[in-house]
C-alpha cells in the first residue's frame, strides 16, 4: 500500500442527535449525545488506515487535555502523528447537531492554528498527499509536495494559483456558478499545469471528473441517510486510495462514491470493517 501525508485538522466532535428538526426559535429534544474524533484532516486519514496505507497527518492540537484524547484516538486508529504539532491554547472543539434526517449542522466552538504554513511537511516521504484546508499560505509547500508526489487538494479556496496539486476536489454547494460551468478551465487557474483531473461531489447525485479531454459522471448508490458528517472527507479519501493504486478515473470515481456513500448510511467514520468490504 501507499504511504500517505493528510494536511488537515483534527477536532473533538461533540455529537448531538437531535430528536426533531432544526427550527429557529424552537425548544428541541436530544435523543442521544456522546464525543467523536472528528476534523477534516482526521477523517480522511482514517479510513485510509483503514484500507491498510500507512497515513500521518499533519495538523495542529492545542496544549489542553482534549489535545491528549485526541492523539490517543489517532493513535488507535493507526494514525502517525510525529507530524502534529503543539500550540498554545485549546484544541478544535466543535459541535455537531444531527436531526433526525442525517443532516448534520457544525458549530465550531474553538480553531487550533499554527502561526504558519507547515513547514515539515517538506520533510515527509509520501506517496500522496491529501490536503483538507482552506489556509491559503500553502502554495510554496504543495508545489513541492507535487514535484515529488501525488497532492489531492480540496478546493476552495478558489485563488489563481493557490493549489499546486494534480486532482482538486469539491463539493458542488461550495463552489459558484462560474467555477461550475467550466469545472476543468476554472482547476486550471488554481492548480496550474500540475492538474490532471477536477472532481465534484454531487450529493445524492454521486460525483463526476473533469480531465483536458475525459468526462466521468458515477451515480451515487441509494442508501439510508443516518448522519451527513464526514461524507465528503471519506469520499476524498476513497479518492486517494483509487489513484494512490493507479486505477482509471472512472473506478476511482466509483470507489470514492462507494465510500462516501457508506459513511452517510452510518454515524461518523465508517468502521474498518466496511472500508475492507469496499476495497
């Protein structure tokens, strides 16, 4: 398997699953409440421990006690975590508000953030690199990263020139109606020459793949909407894994889809079970 760097955060998830729809002005019931390790960065890393690659993610905690239950929970994930770094104050906390239809409200309570860029993942041998953050002081690291290895990058932040990377990905509500309708044109302004592939996820309509001459649209499967949360991370990882292997775009797409579309079926993170049931 591949050796992995994930450039994103890592956060205590406080879940809370509500017993009625969100509505302004209304008083709800909670039908369940418990903590989950969450952050883009470490729910993209972990179903690639999952699928058996050898991942470290670079991301920032704080110097509090939620830090020290946040590095255990990675480390039994099978996550390196040499690459964290520890900053003054507290780490990510968010809360995460989950109604009865799987849709999924964040409330960030607190941001963990370097004072700057990453500097040490120039340092890090990778295969591939899977960067989920919207900093925009990364584009000297990524044109690096994407001089050596594979770099998957999330986009936004939408700024030419600010994602050095071979695959950009995003979701279609965060993205305007300019980068849509060129999806291929608009990648090329942020990632450069560098870019081999723009991929959009659709939702419940699947994901479909950009190319200088390929267009690749993979349906999404229909299954029970249990809790949004980290659909779109999984998905990036699925992502990673396809192309870390070498496989055409329309498996990748399939397999990124596949994963993404287990995760909304379940609540958080998909188990490594079912990620070894999808390889």
């Amino acid at each position: 398997m591949a050796r992995i760097v994930v450039v994103g955060s890592v956060a205590q998830d406080d879940v809370v699953t509500l017993a009625q729809p969100l509505s302004p002005g209304c008083h709800l019931d909670a039908s369940g409440r418990r903590l989950r390790l969450g952050g883009g960065g470490a729910n993209t890393a972990i179903p690639l421990c999952h699928a058996g690659h050898s991942v470290t993610l670079v991301a920032p905690v704080g110097a509090d006690a939620v830090a020290e239950w946040l590095l255990a929970k990675l480390q039994a994930a099978g996550i390196d975590v040499s690459a964290i770094a520890r900053v003054p104050g507290d780490s990510t906390r968010s809360l995460v508000l989950v109604d009865p239809g799987g849709e999924r409200t964040i409330v960030n309570l607190n941001r963990c953030r370097e004072t700057g860029p990453p500097q040490r993942l120039a340092s890090l041998e990778a295969d591939a690199v899977s960067v989920r953050s919207r900093d925009l002081d990364l584009r000297e690291l990524l044109a690096d990263a994407a001089s050596r290895s594979l770099v998957v990058a999330h986009v936004p932040p939408l700024a030419p020139g600010s994602r050095p990377a071979h695959v950009l990905v995003g979701s279609e509500p965060d993205l305007p109606p300019e980068f849509l309708a060129d999806p291929w044109a608009a990648g090329r302004a942020i990632a450069g020459e560098t870019l081999r592939l723009v991929v959009v996820t659709l939702g419940p309509r699947g994901a479909e793949a950009f190319g200088v001459s390929e267009r690749v649209a993979v349906p999404a499967p229909v299954v029970p909407v249990v809790d949004s949360t980290a659909a779109g991370d999984v998905f990036a990882a699925g992502l990673v894994h396809g192309l870390a292997l070498g496989r055409p775009t329309r498996a990748v797409l399939e397999t990124a889809v596949a994963w993404g579309a287990a995760t909304v079926a379940c609540p958080g993170v998909p188990a490594r079970e079912t990620i070894e049931g999808l390889l």
